[in-house]
C-alpha cells in the first residue's frame, strides 16, 4: 500500500511541475538586454529541455532495474 502511494504522489508531482526559468543571471542580462523576448524564452526552453534529459534517462532505469528485480 505504501508503495502505490509513493508511485501515486511521484506520479502527480510530475505531471503537477509548471514551467521552470532556469536562465542564469548573465544569460538573462544579455538576452533582455536587447529587449527580444522571443530569443530569451527560446533559450529558456532550450535549458529546460537539457535539464530533463537526465532525469528522463534516470528515470527509465530506475523503471528498468525495478521490472527486473519485480520479476525475480
């Protein structure tokens, strides 16, 4: 029981995260320094989507190694 709940609540902070500025200070400076936003939030996205590569990728083998281990 415990364990669906965990699943459950993991599950739904996923899917609840909202969208995250992950600019650096500097990268912020110099993109808005030129008044484009449109370039500014391209390179947001940018870094968001390098930044959920990982977790992805962890994620999965997480999944990987606990189907294995279930299956034992």
């Amino acid at each position: 029981m415990l364990h669906k709940l965990k699943t459950i609540v993991f599950i739904i902070l996923i899917i609840s995260s909202y969208s995250t500025y992950s600019q650096c200070a500097m990268c912020r400076a110099a993109l808005e320094s030129d008044g484009n936003q449109t370039q500014a939030q391209a390179v947001n996205d940018g870094i968001v989507y390098l930044m959920v590569i990982p977790y992805i990728l962890v994620a999965g083998l997480a999944f990987a190694v606990y189907k294995i281990k279930s299956n034992k």
